[in-house]
C-alpha cells in the first residue's frame, strides 16, 4: 500500500537572537497506514517539534509533509478542514492539556463545536460511545478533570482526539506522565483502538522501554538529526548505532541472560544552537574517531529495512 505519510527532508529552525536552532534538522519518513512508528530520544532531540511540524501545528522551515499524497502545506481551507479532523494530537500531560473549567462532556464534544460536527442529543450519545470506547464510567461525564486520576484523564485526552473519527494520530509522550503501572494500560488502550478504528500512529518517547510493544517500527533522533531507523524487533536485537545502544542498554530486561551492559553517557544534549560539528553525537560517543569530527555521517540502509548514519557501518 501507499504510505498515509510522507515527511519529505522536513526541517523546523527556531530563531534564538541572531543564532539558529536547528530543532528538526532533515526529517524523512513514510508511514504506512495501520502501522505505529515510534520517535525516540532524550529531550531537546526534536521529537515533539518533528511531531508538531509534521500535523501542522508548526510551519515547517522547509520540506514537506504528504498526507495521502498531498502537500498538507499547500491546501485550501477546505481541504485544511478536513485535515483537521482526520489528523489529531494526544498530549503529555493529560492534566495541562485539559481545561480544569470544562467538564467532561464540554472537553471531549468540544471537537464537534469547533468543526459544527454534531449536535443535541446525538453529540451526548456519541461523547458516551466514546468514553466506553477508552473505558471510562459514562456516568462522569458531568465531572471536571481534577477528579480523575492521571491514567484516566490521559483515556479524557483519548477520547477527545478519537472524537471526529481521525486517521492518524500524533501521540506527543502519552505515557511519560504516567505511573509505570498506568502505562502499560494506556498503551494496550491505543493497541486496541489503532485495531478497532484503523488508526495509524506516530508514538513519541523519551526512552525505549515502552515503545516496542506499540510500534512496528522504530526511528531514533539526536539533536534534530535522523540516526536509526528499524522494525521494532530489528532495533532490540541488533541496534547498530551507539546512541541507539546507550538508550537500548538502560531499558530494564527482567531475564538476566539478556541483559546489557550498561552504556552511561557522558553529559546532556549539547545545544542544538551549537551543535558538534561531523557527527553531532560525537562528544558523548564512546566510539568516536577522528573522521566524526570533519564528516557529516551519511544515512545509509546497513541491512534490509535498517537504517543508520553513522561512520562505523561506512
Ligand atoms: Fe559515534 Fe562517530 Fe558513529 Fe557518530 S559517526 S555515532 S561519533 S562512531
Ligand atoms: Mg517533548
């Protein structure tokens, strides 16, 4: 089939006084549809602006995005419209996301005001549809926020996005708000739906413990940059670049057998208003040599559907 998404040399800039910061530097990807890809790095690595810029909610610097074919950058407002319903974001933080005033039923029927989708009483059996739909109690649709708890009004933030019957759904770190007991639960709540509704997802991370059992395939950035891409189960058996093996070896592997050493990294994300020069993942690397500091690693497929840029494999 045709990829749902096609993000074509995608890059976001951000002016910082007279500097440039290079948030997403050079993004290429399909998505297919029905399929999850997960984004993964440590913050300040471009996911959530990658995310952002990719739906829309940012313009791009330049590149392009397709969305079944076309330019979601060029279309008309009534092209955009559509756009707007069959493309939707699920947040971080369930509780700064939802506005504490509405309760439950303005939050999730808000969506059919804005795009003066449904109305009456067809609006409030269908905002009960969808609370069944994420597993909550239809009986609260009159209570505010605050009276649930996090894993719940992250299934609020759910419904909300499911509301117009969309496509394709960013999910901007669903989870990483979450008690680790919750999260499994919200993440078996997004496999089910994607089933049920044949959604395709873009599922943001800020590390891999999570993302294997939701996606199918596995893209990792750096400082803006693309520097892994894999299926899933390719990336945890044979991760090639050194930062996908640093993330990979502080997942917790309950069968001792299969663990990893651990792979500290030295320091945080340089800047991306300064980033290293060559690779910009040189000076936390423990493999570094000198042709990482004058080249620029190109992206190049080591195996079948794995990708890297990396100047090991070169
Ligand atoms: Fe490390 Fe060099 Fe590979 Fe960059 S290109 S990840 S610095 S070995
Ligand atoms: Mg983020």
């Amino acid at each position: 089939s045709s990829p749902l998404i096609q993000v074509k040399d995608l890059k976001k800039y951000f002016t910082v006084g007279n500097k440039k910061l290079k948030a997403v530097d050079g993004l290429n990807l399909d998505i297919y549809p029905g399929e999850t890809v997960g984004l993964v790095g440590e913050s300040g690595c471009g996911k959530s602006t990658a995310g952002r810029t990719i739906i829309r909610l940012y313009e791009p610097t330049s590149g392009e995005v397709l969305y079944n074919g076309k330019n979601i950058y060029g279309n008309n407002e009534r092209e955009m419209s559509k756009l707007r319903r069959e493309i939707q974001m699920v947040f971080q933080d369930p509780y700064a996301s939802l506005n504490p005033r509405m309760t439950v039923e303005e939050i999730i029927g808000e969506p059919f005001a804005i795009h003066h989708a449904l109305g009456g009483k067809k609006k409030k059996e269908r905002i009960k549809e969808l609370l069944r739909l994420v597993g909550l109690n239809t009986d609260h649709i009159s209570r505010f926020p605050h009276e649930f708890s996090g894993g719940q009004r992250q299934r609020i933030g759910i419904a909300r996005a499911l509301a117009l019957d969309p496509k394709f759904i960013v999910c901007d770190e669903p989870i990483s708000a979450l008690d680790v007991s919750i999260q499994a639960q919200v993440v078996n709540l997004l496999k089910e739906l994607q089933r049920k509704m044949g959604l395709t997802y873009l599922f943001i991370a800020h590390d891999l413990s999570m993302v294997k059992y939701i996606s199918d395939r596995i893209l990792v950035m750096y400082l803006g940059k693309m520097v892994e891409l894999a299926d899933s189960e390719e990336l945890y058996e044979d991760p090639l670049h050194p930062y996908t093996k640093a993330l990979l070896s502080s997942v917790p592997i309950p069968d001792p057998e299969l663990r990893r050493e651990r792979i500290i990294l030295k320091g945080d994300v340089p800047s991306p208003i300064d980033p290293p020069s060559g690779c910009v993942f040189r000076t936390r690397c423990p493999a570094a040599m000198d042709v990482c500091a004058k080249a620029v690693p190109e992206w190049q497929e080591v195996k079948p559907g794995h990708f890297t840029a990396c100047h090991l494999y070169q």
